[in-house]
C-alpha cells in the first residue's frame, strides 16, 4: 500500500495519503509510548529531535531527588542549609557557614550551585589553617574560601560538562572563577590556585538550588 503510485494529477487524492501517513506515524509513536511505559515515547512524540545532552540532563535532574548523603535522603521541598545538616559527612563546612554568619544567604530563595566540601576534605588541610579559619578575627577570610564556594544559579553535572567543553567558567559569589573540566570522562573543578579537585557526590538538589559535595577545599588567589 505504501508502494502504491500516487495520481499527481489529483491533489485531493494525494492530500489524504499525506494525511494517513502523518495518522500512521502518530499512533506508531503512542504504541511506543505504551510499550516503554509513557515517559520516553512522550518525549519521542514531542521532540523526535531533541539532543542527547539535554535528554541527559533532565534524565540526572529527574532521578536524584532522594540522593542519600552522609547517611541522610537528601529531597527537593528542604533548602540546601537543612539538607546539608542533616549528613554525616558534611559537619565542618555547615559549622564554618554558622560562623561566617551566611546561613540567611544559602537558605534564602536562590538560586545558588554550592560545591561543598567533605569533612575528610578539610582534614587534608593543615590544623593550623583550620583553626586560623574559626577565629573571630578571621571570619572575613572564612567568608571569601566559603562563598568562592557558592555560584549564583543552577548548574547541574550535565551543565558543567557541556561547560567544559565549550571551555566556559563559573563566576563564584566571592569573585573569582572556577573552571569545570574533565578527566576521564569524570566533571572536576580546578581552582584559582590550579588544584584540580574532583566530585564526590553530584546533583544534589534542593529548594533554592544544587549542591555537589566535593572531595577538596576549594581556594582562591586572594
């Protein structure tokens, strides 16, 4: 049927086999929607076009609400302050917040990407450091390593990478850049001082925005 010839000599006959063919393509697109279960075959019917990276991205948005970090579920209706009290791995960065006085800032409406440090990554800086950094006196310098933590909007793994590729970089709230990259096919950070610090946990998302939990301390030059 396919195969059979069209009369060009009459538009009517061959406006409706465009039209039965467009009705055949439809409902072989909502067959595979029922047989992968909706989702995929909605997007197929949609945008048959739509580009891997972006498919890519909303698939790692879609599946991390519920990430466990540090033993809690991190979930999207609590902010990136609460979620992050609430794990085991991240006590140090959330007690330096405290004493910065930035916890108003990080639990307001956003949104902001927070690359927050581990515990055992503030264990690989020196006592000496660590302790200069709780000091009243010093709570300027602790403001400037925190919030060069912290990027005004939301950026995703998948972001990063296409970031990496095109060679862009994340301008932090302190004022100095960080550069995504890859390695590996892994995303990592590098600093302004150059160190190139990898990702532990990515795409943690929360009310007000993402947090990735990383494996160094970010520095800046200042």
């Amino acid at each position: 049927m396919l195969h059979k010839q069209i009369n060009s000599e009459d538009p009517g006959m061959e406006s409706s086999n465009n039209h039965n063919k467009l009705a055949m393509i439809a409902a072989a697109t909502l067959i595979v929607g029922a047989l992968l279960g909706g989702g995929i075959g909605y997007a197929m019917g949609m945008n048959m076009e739509k580009k891997t990276d972006d498919k890519a991205a909303m698939s790692m948005t879609d599946s991390v609400d519920g990430v466990t970090v540090g033993g809690a579920k991190m979930v999207r209706t609590k902010d990136i302050v609460d979620n992050a009290a609430a794990a085991s791995n991240v006590k140090t960065v959330v007690s330096l917040v405290q004493m910065a006085g930035l916890v108003d800032t990080l639990k307001s409406e956003g949104p902001f990407t927070v690359f927050g440090p581990n515990d055992a990554a503030f264990a690989k800086l020196d006592t000496a450091t660590v302790e200069m950094l709780q000091k009243p006196e010093n709570v300027g310098v602790l403001k400037d390593i925190l919030t060069y933590h912290v990027v005004p909007g939301t950026y995703t793994s998948a972001d990063l990478r296409v970031m990496a590729a095109k060679g862009q970089k994340l301008m932090s709230v302190q004022g100095e850049e960080i550069t995504p990259i890859v390695e590996n096919n892994m995303v990592k950070l590098r600093d302004a001082k150059g160190n190139t610090v990898e990702i532990e946990t990515a795409d943690v998302i929360s009310s007000n925005g993402v947090t990735h939990v990383i494996k160094s301390v970010l520095m800046p030059k200042k």
